[in-house]
C-alpha cells in the first residue's frame, strides 16, 4: 500500500475503509464549537420570536415555542445543511466553522463526508423545500394567518419521514453489508447520532398531535353551528303559524 493510499484512510472516521485523502483534523476544540454555533443558533432564535411578538403582543406563549422551534429549524435547513450541499466535496478539509462542526458529527455518520447519494438527495430537498416552509410557518404564525396549520402538518410529517428515512438507509446498510458509518462509542453513537436527532422525533410528533386536534375542534365548533343555523333556519322557514286561526273565529265564519 503506498502513501497515497494510506493518506486516504488516516482518519478518525467508520468505516475504515472510507477514503478521504483530503482529510484534515478540526483546529478548534469541540466546546468552543459548540459555543460558537450555539451563540449563532441563540441569536436566529431569539430574533424570530422578539420579531413574532412585536408583529402580535399578544402571541401565546405556544406559539412563541412554535416560532423558535421552526425558526431554528429554518436556519439548520437552510444555512447548516445548505453548506452540506454547497461544501460536500471538501468537507473532510474544512476548518470555517460549519465545516468542523460538519467533521465532528461525521463522527456519528461518515455519510456527510462521502458525498453519499442519498444524503445529497435528501438534504438538497431539505434546503430547497423543508427550509423555506420552516420560516412560512414562523411568519404565518406571528401573523395569526390560519395556513400555518397546514404547514405544520407538512412540515411535521416531512420531518419524521426523514428521520425514518436517515435511520432506515443506515441500518439496511448495516444489517445488510455489516457497513456502520458511525463510531460505537458512546458519544458519537448515543448522544450525536441517536440524541442529536430525537428532538426530530418528538417535537414534530407533538407539534402534528396538538394541530390536528386544533381542526378537529374547529371543524366540530363549525358543524355545530351550521347544525344550529341549520335548525333555526327551520323554524324560521315553517309558515305554519301564520295560517292559524283561533276556534272562535272559526265557529263565526261557521
């Protein structure tokens, strides 16, 4: 094997066969990264929902939820992942910041730093649809716009369909091939890539719970009154009365 070839598979990274001849070490420490994005991600969030109240002041506090949540949604898809897309091929030597911060989650997946097929499909799709929709829904629920439900469904389904799909694609790979791109310990395995994506998990599933119930009370609130409309119409609309006449009067036309 000679030093090209060794070069490609010098890397912290599973499978050991995967080759990245480019490959460069993070120049930051894990902690300052995760300061770093986490003061960006504060800020995006922090920004949408002051923004939100100030177009409603009355805005609940669930909605405000609602607007951080999707906005730092807005932000992963749009910004994070579309430097995914963007940077794919050089990834594995970046040192801006989201190119490291790329680097130390391909620790939990490989995937990221090989131009995998499938990531490339899904994670285009998720920066040219997914992301977009996550900031209509921040802006339609500031302004109190009833489309944001139907967004929410959307967007909460597409969400889960792709943790399946992320989850599927690696297992198959897996069980099929004996093919793990993720290290076993226990942080890149349990907290990056189990933890990092479970809130993906739950929250859309809450989220896709509380807005169906939301029209579900709606739609039954509405059929109720057209119910009671419907039967006010009736008597209304009976003229029987006023072809009554009294039985004394009917014994004197007799």
């Amino acid at each position: 094997m000679d030093n090209s070839t060794d070069a490609a598979f010098a890397h912290p990274y599973y499978p050991v066969t995967a080759a990245l001849p480019h490959y460069v070490a993070n120049k930051n420490s894990v902690l300052s990264l995760l300061v770093f994005f986490g003061s960006i991600i504060s800020f995006v969030v922090f920004t949408a929902v002051a923004g939100a109240r100030n177009t409603y002041p009355q805005l609940k506090a669930s909605d405000q939820l609602t607007v951080a949540w999707f906005a730092l949604c807005g932000f992963l898809h749009c910004f994070f992942e579309g430097y995914f897309i963007l940077n794919h091929k050089s990834l594995a030597s970046d040192q801006s910041l989201f190119g490291q911060l790329w680097k130390e989650y391909a620790l939990s997946d490989s995937r990221y730093l090989t131009s995998d097929p499938f990531m490339l499909c899904v994670e285009s799709f998720t920066v040219l649809v997914w992301g977009p929709l996550c900031w209509a829904i921040v802006i339609t629920t500031a302004k109190r716009n009833q489309l944001r439900y139907p967004f929410q469904i959307i967007m909460s389904v597409g969400h889960l369909y792709g943790v399946v799909l992320y989850y599927s694609t690696s297992l198959i790979e897996f069980y099929s091939n004996g093919v793990s791109h993720s290290r076993p310990e226990f942080l890149y395995f349990w907290v990056y890539y189990v933890g990092f994506n479970a809130p993906w998990v739950i929250v859309p599933a809450i989220i896709l719970y509380q807005t169906t119930v939301h029209i579900k009370r709606h739609l039954t609130d509405r059929a109720d009154v057209v119910a009671k409309l419907n039967r006010i119409d009736g008597i209304m609309g009976d003229k029987s009365w006023q072809t009554y006449v009294p039985k004394d009067e009917e014994k004197k036309t007799n």
